[in-house]
RNA sequence: GGUGAGGUGCCUGAGAGGCCGAAAGGAACAGUUUGCUAAACUGUCGUACGGGUAACCGUACCGAGGGUUCGAAUCCCUCCCUCACCGCCA
C-alpha cells in the first residue's frame, strides 16, 4: 500500500511510474488526492467541534463543583448542536476513510527506477546466465517419466488422496526433499538468517498485511470454518511475525528464514505444460525474509540474489537470472529478479526463486516501522525471497543428471541424501 | 466442547464518571558522580491523523464496535481474544 502522502506530493512521478507497470486506472490517483483533500478539511472541522465540546463540558464539571448550577445548566444547552456536528462529522470522516482506504489498496507499487517498460513475461530481461546446458541422449525422459521409472514420485496416488498437483513423494524421492529442505536451512543460517517454524495458516488480518488479501483471495485455500488461510508461502507468517512492530535502528536488518510447505489454488492453470512437478497445489520451500533499513534494501536485494545463486550454483543447475518487467511483476513488488533453471528434457526454463524488495508497500500495511536514535519512526522496508522452492529443483535434477546407470545426485547434496544415485 | 477469570503504555500494575494520555515500579535512552564495573542522582521515555517553517497546538486511541451522559479507561450491550480448571487428545 502506498502512502497517502507520497501520492499527494508526487504525483506525477506515481503516474510515471504506475504507468511502467501497465497500471489501467491512473485515474484512481486524482480520485485519491481529491479524496484525501476532502478528508483532511473534514478532520479539521471535527477536531475544532471536538475541541469545543470538550472545553463546554469541562466548564461545566468546574461549574459543578463551584456549586453554580444554573450557569452550568445553561451550558448543558449548547450541547446536543455540538453533538450532533460531532456525530455528523465523526460518520463522514470515517466513510472518507473507507472509501479512500478502498482506492488505494488498488494501487501496485511503484516500480524502481531500474524496472523494465513491458508487458509480459516476453519483456522480461535476462540480467545473468550461468552454466553449461546439459546435452541430453535420445532416450531422455521428462521428469515426471523418470519419477515413475524410479518409482520416487507418485502423482496418481497424490491423485487418490487428494487430487491433482498433491503428489506423494516416495523412497529416495522422499530422502531427496528432506535433504534440499536442509541443504537450503543449513546455507540460509550461514549466511546469517535465524530459522523460524511459524504457522502454515493464518488470519485474514496476516493475509491483509503482506497484499494477498484481498488482491489474490482467490489463490489461497481458505478454512471457512475458522476463517483462516492456508499460507501460499512463508512469506506471509514470517513477515507478519513483525506486524505493528516498532524496531530499533540497530536490529536492523533483520534476517529471518523459514521451511514451510506452501499451498496454492492456482485456478485456470491446467494442461501439459503444467505436468509433474512444473505446478503444484503444495510444495516445499525454504523462505529467507529480510527487514531493511530504506538505504540499504538494495544493496540487501543484491545480497539475496547472490545467496540464491550460490544454491544454484552448488547444485550443479544451469540458471539465469531475469529482471523482471513492469507488467510482469507483482503487485506489491517493486524490484524483482527471477530465477530460472533449465530442465534439459522439457528444454525449457522454471522459475525456481523470485528475490524481490517491497520497499514500504508491505510495512505501510503492517505498520512495520524502526526508530533512528534521533527518535523519528518510520517505515522499514520488507524483502524476500525463494531460497528456494523444491520442485522444480527436483525436476530440474532429474532431468539434467539422468543417465544410463540412474540419476547423479550433485556432490554438495550428497552429504544430505546420503546416496549418490536414484537407480 | 463445559465452567470461571481477565484484556490499561516496552513490561509489571494502579485507576472504578470530570483534576486521566493515564499513578507507581521496572526496563530502555541521555547526563552527573565514581579509577573501572556496580550503585546513586537528574532528565527523557506511546502512536496516528490534522494545523504550523518551527517551538508547538488540536483531535483520537486504555481488546473491537455500539449505547447512556454536558462529560466514559471507569456505567450498559454485543463481539473478539487471552489465561485457568475440567473433558478429549498428538
């Protein structure tokens, strides 16, 4: 969410940027100003008729308590007028308030000033490419053939416990996501970040402060008995942990990360090229989520971006990374970098992390904020990214390493699985 | 699920219609003193919005929302949450 009053002193350059994200009603931007206008000159009359009732009732507790009750009986009468006006100004301030609250949760954030024009994922730009794609023999198999070959994911039994994109990992299928869940626990401490179990359902109030409420209802899997949702990534606890959080300048910056499954609706997204493992209703993930101070979050972008890379790196996968466009980013975004690695077999690029700096868009809504030693209170800035989501890896591995004696799992994961080969 | 108790500032905790944005203590921060540490002393010590260049002023907020009243942290109603005990249970 952006700030009312950033809106109201910059808006040209937010209808500049707005419009790098393809955002279609720039006109909600006036509407916000006239509206916060309108807003500010009603709080100003209720708070003077505020400000006199208080002092008539105050001068008539006195009066009361010097015993001159006539004078204080007079008072009494220029009350119910005062009350009304209070009344009256009280309501359509906070019908301003909702209306103007309503608008400006429709607006993205604004895209840094390094964000590509485009429309589409095809507009994206690909900052960094690394390794060698595999050459693959004739033979080679997609992943999800190679699974039932080695009989390690088994997506038909997923079928009958749940339904489609629930697979059950078996055997050393199973080993292997337990030994990427640590592999990405073990390199995320290292690089400083303190694991955190949170919950894997949240309130609506959690849903709201990281903008997937009520943007993305939708994609989420909502418990309707207890209203409460299913988080589609770990992200969500681990950010709320510091809703209405006031921290002080020298915690920062604040390193968290998390394992979590993560569930998603994905609605209207079916067909082969959502086969296997390349889309999923739960996962797996390790999260690293940073909380920054507004001068350093690109600098700590860069520094996510780098640890995500390294995972790569150490796994042996071919990757690239992607900046993404103003139409491709996300809502709450304002700098995002994908990354990608190549599944040989499918010859085709996955999405495996997306690092991204939310500056002030999800703290103004958590009210997430640090105090300077000069006293002043103001909004940090949120970040996070995947480090990262395990199937596509899992896909990825299996195609890229699939040889005549089995699949090679990579030197730096053999320590986690324990074995060498899925044979 | 049943019964009971309770939600006040960073924490503990007082306040029970006006003098309360809220005592007191602790924590924290700044300073004085001390050879260092500790102690002692002094001061600071909520947030948001509105107005003002600023000092500052106004308004709102004592779980949330309504109500009574000239006036509500305090009285009434509704809801939410937490804790304790019982039941069930990994």
């Amino acid at each position: 969410m952006l700030q009312v009053s950033y809106i109201r002193e910059n808006r040209e350059k937010v209808l500049e940027r707005l419009s790098v994200k393809n955002f279609k009603q720039p006109e909600l931007v006036d509407e916000i100003i006239s509206l916060d206008e309108e807003r500010r000159q009603t709080q100003s009359q209720l708070d003077s008729t505020s400000a006199e009732a208080n002092s008539i009732a105050k001068q008539i507790g006195e009066l009361m308590r010097q015993g001159q009750k006539e004078q204080a009986e007079g008072l009494k009468a220029k009350s119910p007028a005062l009350k009304e006006r209070v009344k009256e100004l009280g309501d359509k301030l906070a019908s301003l308030e909702e209306k103007l609250q309503s608008q400006i949760v429709l607006l993205p954030n604004l895209p840094h000033t390094s964000v590509p024009k485009g429309v589409s994922a095809e507009d994206n730009e690909v900052a960094f490419e690394y390794g060698e794609k595999p050459s693959l023999p004739e033979n080679a198999l997609p992943h999800w053939e190679l699974a039932a070959k080695y009989d390690i994911i088994d997506f038909e039994l997923g079928n009958k416990i749940t339904g489609a994109g629930f697979p059950v990992y078996k055997g050393k299928g199973a080993k292997l996501q337990r030994a990427l869940i640590n592999f990405f626990l073990d390199h995320a401490e290292e690089a400083g970040y303190r694991e955190m179990q949170p919950p894997i359902v949240v309130n609506e109030a959690s849903g709201f402060g990281t903008g997937q409420l009520p943007d993305k209802e939708g994609q989420m899997y909502h418990v309707g008995i207890d209203n409460l949702y299913l988080i589609p990534t770990a992200e969500v606890p681990v950010t709320n942990l510091y809703r209405d959080v006031i921290l002080k300048e020298e915690e920062l910056p604040v390193k968290n990360c998390a394992y979590t499954p993560c569930f998603r609706r994905e609605a209207g997204s079916y067909g082969a090229h959502v086969r296997g493992l390349n889309r999923l209703h739960q996962f797996d993930k390790v999260e690293i989520v940073q909380i920054s101070h507004p001068e350093k979050s690109y600098d700590i972008l860069e520094e996510m971006s780098a640890h995500v890379q390294s995972l790569l790196k150490k796994l042996e996968l071919p990757y690239r990374v992607l900046r993404l466009c103003g139409g491709d980013m996300s809502f709450t975004s304002a700098l995002t970098y994908d990354m990608e690695v190549w599944c040989a077999a499918q010859a085709r690029w996955l999405e495996v992390s997306s690092v991204s700096n939310f500056e002030t868009f999800q703290s103004n809504r958590l009210k997430l904020r640090f105090k300077g030693k000069e006293g002043k209170t103001q909004l940090a800035h949120t970040l996070n990214g995947s480090a990262l989501a395990l199937p596509r890896i899992v896909a990825s591995l299996l195609e890229n390493n699939q040889t005549e004696k089995g699949i090679r799992i990579p030197a730096a994961l053999v320590p986690y699985t324990k074995f060498e080969w899925i044979d």
